[in-house]
C-alpha cells in the first residue's frame, strides 16, 4: 500500500519536526523504520501525556491507544486515497504521480488522541 508508505513518512516527519521544537532525541535503531517510528510515536506520546495537566489520569498505557487509533487511521486514510486516486486517474487521465495527499495532524490534549486529516 503506497500510500499508508507516504503517511508514514509524513507522520515520521511531523515527529521529526515535534522533537526538534521540544528538545526531544529522535531514536534510530536496526530494527528498521516501521519499528522506529513506533518506539518514538509512543515516547512522544507519552511525553504529550505528561506535558497536559488534563492527561494526569492516564497512564501509559493509553499511549499504546494512541499508537494503534493513529495507525489505523492512516490505514484507512491510505485505503481510500489508493481508491480516490485509482478514480482519478481513470476518470480525469491524470498520471497517478500528479496526485499529492498532504495530512495534518493534531493533538487532542483532552483526549490524548492525534487526529488525522
């Protein structure tokens, strides 16, 4: 699935872009990327819990929730950018490389949930 690929890396770079404002250390290991975005979305998680006076009754093991909602956002998210493009593609002759699906993410701190649009 190419796309839940792109969101993945746009989610990696959201991160990227959170850990460098907040002085947090992004973590590469041999595990491979998958693995790696994982381990760092749930330290950030648990960082934003933390953070927020209104989380204080969540413990970690909501940033596992937060993982796998997010996840499955953007598998779904990718299910329907792969049916919308293969649409486009047929219906207005683009060339699948002109569509460009760009998300934006926000941190629900009542929540604690990132939301995918």
């Amino acid at each position: 699935m190419p796309y839940l690929e792109q969101f993945m890396r746009q989610w990696k770079a959201y991160l990227l872009s959170e850990f460098a404002v907040y002085g947090l250390a992004y973590t590469e290991t041999d595990s491979g990327e998958n693995s790696d975005i994982k381990t760092n979305s749930l330290l950030y998680f648990g960082w934003l819990r933390r953070k927020f006076q209104s989380t204080y009754n969540m413990d970690e093991s909501r940033d596992d929730v937060v993982w796998m909602m997010l996840e499955r956002q953007l598998r779904e998210l990718a299910k329907k950018a792969e049916k919308g493009s293969a649409n486009l593609v047929s219906k207005m002759h683009f060339d699948e490389r002109q569509i460009q699906v760009i998300l934006d993410f926000s941190y629900d701190d009542e929540q604690h949930i990132i939301y995918v649009s």
